[in-house]
C-alpha cells in the first residue's frame, strides 16, 4: 500500500542539515535515534498534520520486558508536566493550521498536562479527552482498578476530523428509527451512530496477540489506526517522537500517511526498523547528532 498523494502533507526539508525530507509521495518512514527534545525543534512550523506522542507516564518504574526497557521516574505531576512541555511545544508549533496534537496518559499527571496544554494551546483548542478503557493486569483491593487511559486532542482552526460510527445497540436498534429521546429525531440504523469519547472496544497487547513485540507498554494498532484515520487524511504527514515499538509508523503507513518517528533508546528504534521493515515498509533512519 502507497500513502496516498491527496495529502497536505507539504514538500519541506525537515533537517536541512541532514538533507532529510518528508514528501507526501515518499514511501520511507522517517526514523530518528534521539532525544525529542533535541530534534523536534530542527522542526519547520506546520510541516505535519498531526502529532501523537506516547511519554513515560511518570510511573516511578522501569518498564522492561523481553524487546527492550525504559526508564519511566516518578516526578511531582506538576514537575512532570514541565518536563513533558519541552516536548509539546515544538510539536504544537510543527503543526500547520488545521493540525491535532494527540498526547497519551494516564491518572498520573494528565490533570496538570491539561492544564499546561490549555495555556500553550488556548482552552478553545481542546477537542477532547479520549477515555481508552482496558481490562487486564493486576487488580486493586483497596482503591477501583485503574483501568483506562487518557488520550488529550487539541487541534487549529477548523480541523481534519472524519467521523467513525459503530452500530446501535440492539434495544435502539429494536425501538426503530426513531430516538428514545426526541420522537422526532430519525435514527440512521444503517449508518450507525457516531463514536463517543470511551473506547471500550478495543484490548490492550497481551499474551499470544501476533501484534505482540515485547516492547513494554506497547499500544495497539487499533488504537492508532482508530486516531490517524479520524484525525488526518490520506497522505498527511504524522509525527510520534516517543515511538517504542513503531505502532504509530505502522498504523500511519496501513492507512496511507506518512510517519515521522523517533526514540532515545536504540533499542526502541532498532525494533522499530525491524517492524516496519518486516511490514514490508521502507526506512530512512537518522541518528540525531548528540542523541
Ligand atoms: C510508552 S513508551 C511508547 C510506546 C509506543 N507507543 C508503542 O506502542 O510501542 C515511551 C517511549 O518513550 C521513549 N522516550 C522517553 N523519553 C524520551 C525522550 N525524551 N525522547 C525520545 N524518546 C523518549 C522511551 O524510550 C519509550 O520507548
């Protein structure tokens, strides 16, 4: 499959230094060893249409497993943010007009997260918060299982959205074409009904899932595939500077965009070559100077 050509996806020379560019018609998955930090600012302004970036959460574990590990510290939420800013900030400037930044959390700081987005963004930015509830992994006895994340979207102007809709539960589907609330209001039950802002649907990777990495904390496809396609056309140019294992460079090329990608750990991006290169998709990887 081909990114499609249709894109807003500008020609820019993202790293003039490196002679490296993104172009909407460009095959290869843009893959960068280092720390976000660094290299998000050798971004040009509006040179992507949309951003999803994945962080540590501020755990105060080191998340390992059999593909790699990470170091996640634990920090005051309100420091966390800070620190996590160093990150958002060139990814909101390297959006263009109508682009979405996408920033994945949990209880641990997202409340602080939102607080900082809304200043860098303006509050009239804030598009959503995405609930992506799961089921696995221990259980608490003496608080709720925290059991979901949070993914924060925040857009410009007047953005790139494509609506997804699943079918209406049976007892809707049995009351006829009509809502339940307003008789007047006609229920479209071929088309469906438009997604909310929970996921339920939607599992985490575990166990002999063929997705499966080893990667810690590796999100599913689904996920990413769900975010790219209702928040960017076909051809936009994506960017995830916290990759792990690669999901959002293989979800970005399965639905026809262009991903732009990297890590600090090389052995994150190691794995994500191999990734998308057993997808059968091309790499141009870069190790940023300093990385
Ligand atoms: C939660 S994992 C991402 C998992 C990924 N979404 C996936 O599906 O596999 C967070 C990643 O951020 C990386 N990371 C942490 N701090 C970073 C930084 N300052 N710059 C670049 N990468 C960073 C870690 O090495 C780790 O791979």
């Amino acid at each position: 499959m081909n990114p499609a050509r249709t894109g807003s996806a500008q020609e820019s020379t993202l790293f003039p230094d490196l002679d490296l560019e993104i172009r909407p018609e460009s095959q290869a998955t843009v893959l960068v060893e280092g720390r976000a930090e660094s290299w998000l600012q050798a971004l040009p302004a509006g040179c992507a249409q949309l951003a999803y970036v994945d962080p540590p959460f501020g755990t105060g574990k080191v998340r390992r497993s059999q593909a790699g590990a990470y170091a996640d510290p634990a920090s005051q939420p309100r420091v966390y943010a800070e620190a996590l800013m160093a990150m958002l900030e060139p990814l909101w400037s390297a959006l263009d007009a109508r682009g979405t930044l996408l920033v994945h959390l949990d209880h641990h700081a997202s409340h602080y997260v939102k607080v900082a987005l809304d200043d860098l963004c303006g509050v009239e930015a804030f598009r959503n918060e995405i609930v992506w509830c799961y089921n696995g992994g221990g259980v608490a006895r003496s608080d709720y299982s925290r059991k979901h994340d949070v993914i924060l979207r925040y857009a410009k102007g007047e953005p790139r959205f494509h609506v997804e809709r699943r079918p209406y539960k049976e007892n809707t589907q049995s009351v006829g074409r009509h809502s339940t609330y307003a008789s007047e209001v006609q229920i479209d039950l071929e088309r469906g009904t438009p997604l909310t802002d929970w996921w339920t649907d939607i599992p985490t990777v575990t166990g002999w899932n063929p997705e499966r990495t080893g990667y810690p904390t590796q999100k599913p496809l689904m996920l990413l595939e769900r975010l790219i396609a209702t928040c960017s056309d076909p051809g936009d140019a994506v960017l995830d500077p916290c990759c792990g294992s690669g999901t959002t460079a293989v979800a970005a090329w399965r639905q026809s965009r262009v991903a732009l990608v990297g890590d600090r750990s090389p052995e994150a991006v190691e794995l994500t070559e191999r990734r998308l290169l057993a997808a059968g998709q091309a790499v141009r990887r870069v190790r940023w100077p300093g990385a």
